[in-house]
C-alpha cells in the first residue's frame, strides 16, 4: 500500500514538473515570437506574415497567463501586452483590432503590477506607445463620426504621452472645441504653442476663445504672438485690427495698417479701414485718399463709396460754417458727395442710409422731383 502511494506521488510530482516545463516552453515561444516580429519587420514582411507570427505567440503567451507560476511572472504580461497592442494597431478587422486594443490595456496594467523591477519596462514602454497610436485612431474616427466627446478622450489621453506633439494637441484642442470645453481647448492648444508651432489658426482660435472669455488683452497678447511667427499674414493682421478697433485703441489700429500697407499694397480693405480711422479723428484729407486708394483696386466697393460720399457731405457742411462761407466749396463737395453716392445706390440699391443721404442732397438742390422718387423707393423695402 505505501508503494502504490509512493508510485502515484512521483506520477503527480512527474506531471507537474511536466506542466511546468511547458508553460516556461509556451513563454520561451511567445518571447520568441517578439524576436520573429522584429525580424520580420526589419525585413518589411506582409501584414499577414506579421499577423501569423503574432498569433502565435499570443496563442503561447496566453497558455503561460493560465499556469500558476508563470501568470505571476511580468514577462507573460509585459509580452502579451506587445504582441496584443501590436496586432490592435495592424489588424485590418475592426472589432479584432478593438479586442485585443482591450486585451494589450489589461496586460499593460498587469505587467506594471508585477514588474517591480523593471526588468520589462521596454516591452512594457514599447505596448503603451502601440496603445496611444490605437488610441490616436480611434480620436480620429469618433471626431469624423462627430463624437467630439469620445474623440477629446482620447486624444486628450494621446497628446499627454507625447507632450511635444504640436499636432495632436491641436487636435485634442479641436475635439475640446467640440463638446464646449474652452478651458480645454485652451490648455491644448497653449501646449501646441510653447511647443513651437506657428500655424495661425490657433493663435486666431485661441483669440477667439479669450475673446468670449471677454479678456480682449489676452486676445491681443495672442494675435501679437502670433504674428511675431507670421509676419502680416492677412488673417492674422485682420484679426489685430479688428480687436484694436472693437477695443477702440484707435492709434494703435491705425500704425497697424499704415505699417501694413507699405507691404501690402493691394488691399481695398486696408485702406478702406485707414480711410475710416482718419475720417473718425477728422482728418478729411487723408480718408478722401485712402477710399480712394480702395476705389482704385475696386471701383463697385460699397462701403468706400459710402463713406467718401460722407467726407464730401461733412466738407461741404464745413464750408458753410461761420468762420468760412465758402460757397463754391460747398457747391464742389456737395456734388461731389451727388455723383458718389449715386454710384453707391447702384452698386447697392436697398441701402436705405444711402437713399437719404441722396434725398437730403437733392432736397438741398432743389431738386425735389429726385428728392420724391427717392423717398418713394423707400416706401417699398
């Protein structure tokens, strides 16, 4: 009887040491299978080549997780980790791809748990950047698909483990953008700028954005930094003036464009927008010659004819003051303003502000039949 027990010890004793030795086989063939990836990679192998070698070795990789020795080891996890973030990233077969994107995530906390040593840790560095290119993916179909929330998870999760990526923090800014998260929007996209890049629409995004904040001198503070990287980049520069004018620092607007315009020599809005800082601050001279100027490039430009038609009505109303009584100036500006505006009401013939501009001309002329088809015109809109 002792014997029988004997033989049936050494029987279990013979089968463990048995299972042992291949669970530590089935980990020596998926550490192989890293090996065999490398190579075939080096070696610029087709998708399903890559594909066999991985299956495989998550095949034995998973048989060493089930033994009760070799799942507590961090090479089963740190390998399976790899070979499960690396088929999640080249399988073509979406919900195969999402399985193991899965699987790699698990194996990836596994193997950090257990790896108190770090022996694992490329492995382990290796998985978590296979993952983030997973996840960079996936940011990319759910901001298409407009799940702008799913899409700022996970590239939000992607920019932060590559920090110096200009890109994706713009796009983890963008898909902030999308569920209303301004704050967001606005750490991402500050981290694309310390990080060097110089494409305008952000700074003009983030100026936007502490503009609805209502902090109009960050939104300068931004436009300037952006401009510093694009010297008058039309965007940019419209962008300046705008805030400079809604601000109201008008002389600072107006060196602007005047600086501006010794570059850019072709824009009717530039000198439209100098025209009307001169004509705010009275100096007719020049706002007659900047609309001009914009005339130049576009003779049907309305908002030019409108407001010189004006410099000429405020110089014929000067030329009647007191002081000066000038009536041949009066009479040479206020047909001036006539011939103008006209050319104005046909480039633009509902603009009300243009009709009664023109009904008190001819009403001054005395030309009241003009006078009356104009007001009847008004009557219609």
């Amino acid at each position: 009887m002792m014997k029988k027990r004997y033989i049936f010890a050494v029987t279990i004793l013979m089968i463990s040491s048995s299972s042992a030795f291949s669970q530590k086989t089935q980990l020596y063939i998926a550490r192989n299978s890293v090996g065999k990836l490398q190579a075939a990679l080096s070696n610029k192998q087709d998708q399903k080549t890559q594909l066999a070698i991985l299956s495989e070795g998550i095949k034995a990789a998973e048989a060493a997780e089930k033994d009760r020795e070799t799942k507590k080891w961090p090479e089963t996890w740190a390998i399976k980790s790899y070979l499960s973030s690396y088929i999640a990233i080249i399988d073509p077969t979406q919900d195969n791809s999402d399985k193991y994107y899965d699987l790699a995530i698990n194996a990836i906390d596994s193997a950090k748990r257990f790896d108190k040593f770090e022996d694992n840790s490329g492995l382990i560095k290796a998985s978590s950047y296979n993952v983030n290119i997973k996840k960079q993916q996936k940011g990319k179909s759910a901001y298409q698909a407009k799940d702008f929330a799913a899409a700022f998870k996970y590239l939000k999760e992607v920019s932060d483990f590559f920090p110096k990526d200009t890109i994706l923090a713009v796009n983890a800014a963008l898909s902030a953008e999308g569920i209303k998260n301004e704050d967001e929007a606005l750490n991402y996209y500050k981290r694309a700028k310390d990080n060097g890049i110089t494409n305008p629409v952000v700074f003009q995004r983030m100026a936007d954005i502490y503009k609805g904040k209502l902090d109009n001198e960050l939104a300068i503070k931004t436009i300037q930094d952006g401009l510093i990287s694009n010297p008058y980049n039309d965007l940019l520069n419209n962008d300046y003036i705008n805030l400079l004018l809604d601000t109201e620092k008008y002389t600072e607007a107006r060196q602007v464009i005047e600086n501006t315009l010794k570059v850019e020599t072709r824009s009717k809005l530039l000198y439209f927008l100098y025209g009307y800082l001169h004509q705010k601050n009275t100096n007719m001279g020049t706002a007659e010659l900047a609309y001009n100027k914009a005339l130049d490039i576009d003779r049907n430009y309305f908002d030019a004819l409108y407001q010189l038609g004006l410099v000429y009505i405020n110089l014929s109303n000067d030329a009647l003051t007191a002081s000066k009584k000038d009536i041949p100036a009066f009479t040479s500006n206020l047909n001036r303003a006539e011939v103008i505006l006209s050319q104005a009401h046909q480039v633009n013939r509902k603009d009300k502000s243009t009709i009664k501009l023109l009904i008190e001309i001819y009403t001054r002329k005395n030309r009241f039949d003009r006078a009356q088809e104009l007001k009847a015109q008004l009557e219609e809109f």
